[in-house]
C-alpha cells in the first residue's frame, strides 16, 4: 500500500487573493481590476451637436458632414463645417465646430466665458438635457436656424465603460473628483459625474474654462477617486 502524498503547500499571494475575494464580496463592492485603466482627461472646446434636419438647413438639403479629426471616443469626430453663433444684442462667435455624427437634437456647448461673450447667462446640464434652456440663432453658408433652446454648459463627466465601472466601483449617474497636478499647483475638481456606456473610452471630460484653470496642459497626473 503506497503512502500518501502530502498536499503542497498553498501559495501566499492566491491566499490573499482568496481573502480580498471574500472581503469585496462581504462589503458588497466589485472587486478591483489588477491595473488601474488609463485615464484620460481631454478639454472640451466650444461646439455644436446638430441633427441631421438642422445640418441641412444650415448647409444645404442632402448634407453630410465631412471628418477634420477623429475624436477619442471611437466613430466620433470633429467636422470641418463651422457655423456663426449669435447671441443678444448681435453678439456673436464665429467658427464654431460641428461635432459628428448627428444626433437627433441640435445643442450647442459652451464655456461660462464664452456665454459671457455671447450675452447669454446658461445652465450647467448633461448633454441632452436642454429643457428650459436659452437659445440662439446659428448661421450656415446655405441658411440659419432660431434655436428656441439647446444651449449649455456641459457638466465635468467621466465616460466609463463596463471595466471602468468596476475598478473605481461606481454606477451610473455617480459623482467622482478629479485631481490634476500640474506643479506648482493641484487642483481637485468635485462633481465629475460617470455617465456609462458599454461602448466608451474611459475619459473625462472638461471645458476650456476649468482646463486653463488647473493648467491641464502641462499636467503631470491625474486622478480619479470617489
């Protein structure tokens, strides 16, 4: 009859691996993915999302917009049409970008300098959320459009897809900070709202206004925490 064989013996780190497990379960939190994602924070500048119905009043029947730069986020781009913004008392901004592809509302976004230019005193929002907003007037080279709403001023989001979800352990519609270190200062923004989709790059997204703020351009590390 032969002897039996001892078991060998377990490795420390699946232990501590089993424990984590236990104790995220326990607490009732996912657990966290074993490299952080690569995060990126990107400053929104002004632009127009624009429906396709718009597009061609603006630009002509049978319109389609044409591909200046591909954004992050993939199958979205910046267009090369632009379209002449006017605000109160004639205000205007010239040169403003078209985002592609259409949607199905026409909204315009903007930094608090820029309404301040413009003569227009606009609400923070998500995008798409443009009841009881102000409108403006926008002008194409084929005819202008009176948008009785639609402008904002997008509220600091963070794009996440299912992953991203579950490293920082959020959910839809959550409110995270993001700390920009850009010597010799740190700035920490609060109210960066996750807005989830299955399909997205892990971004977050700022206007020019609060980048210029926290010198983003020549920042060093950025976090996002809850």
């Amino acid at each position: 009859m032969s002897a039996a064989v001892a078991p060998p013996p377990l490795d420390r780190k699946f232990v501590e691996s089993l424990v984590r497990e236990s104790l995220y379960r326990q607490i009732g939190r996912p657990l966290p993915a074993k490299e952080p994602p690569l995060l990126v924070v990107n400053s929104s500048a002004r632009h127009m999302h624009v429906s396709q119905k718009d597009l061609e009043v603006l630009f002509g029947p049978g319109y389609q917009l044409k591909v200046h730069k591909w954004l992050y986020q993939e199958g979205f781009f910046a267009a090369e049409e632009t379209v002449t913004l006017i605000g109160p008392r004639r205000r205007i901004i010239p040169n403003l970008r078209i985002l592609g592809p259409c949607r199905n509302l026409t909204q315009i976004e903007l930094a608090y300098t820029d309404a301040i230019q413009l003569g227009l005193d606009i609400p923070t929002r998500l995008s798409g959320d443009i009841e009881g907003t102000p409108g403006a007037y926008v002008m194409g080279p084929a005819g202008m459009i009176e948008l009785k709403q639609g402008v904002i001023r997008a509220a600091r989001h963070v794009h996440m897809g299912p992953a991203d979800i579950e490293y920082y352990g959020v959910k839809n519609g959550d409110r995270m900070k993001l700390r920009v270190v850009s010597p010799p200062n740190t700035v920490v923004f609060e109210d960066v709202i996750v807005r989830y989709d299955p399909n997205v790059r892990l971004e977050v997204h700022i206007d020019t206004d609060e980048a210029n703020a926290c010198n983003l351009s020549q920042a060093i590390k950025v976090e996002l925490f809850r």
